[in-house]
C-alpha cells in the first residue's frame, strides 16, 4: 500500500475529513493532501512528519 493510501485509510479510520486534517497540519490544505492521498503529489519528508505526528502514528506505519 502506498503512503497517500495509508494516510487515507488511518485518516478514515480517526473519522477525520482531508479539510480536517489539512487544519490540523497547517502546511497543507485540503487540494494538497487530496492529490497526496490520490498518488498524484509527492510528500515531502517534513510533511510525512507533519502528518504521522499529527495521527500519533510513527513515520515507519505509514511508508512500510
């Protein structure tokens, strides 16, 4: 499974929104995580801390 995927599925799983967690990590807004959930943006290391930190997930769960 890829990371956009992963984020998806434990973004669901919270029962968060993309416009939700997009408030929660600041960086990003909701076009952007949409399109990083989709495959169709690369993510950035610091933004792959951003968003395991904001799931409370380690960066390991969500690239393996």
């Amino acid at each position: 499974m890829e990371v956009g995927n992963r984020i998806k599925q434990i973004r669901k799983e919270l029962k968060l929104s993309q416009y939700e967690l997009a408030k929660l990590i600041k960086s990003l807004n909701q076009s952007q995580l949409s399109k990083i959930e989709n495959g169709k943006r690369e993510l950035k290391a610091d933004e792959l801390i951003q968003i395991s930190k904001v799931l409370n997930i380690p960066v390991e769960k969500l690239i393996s």
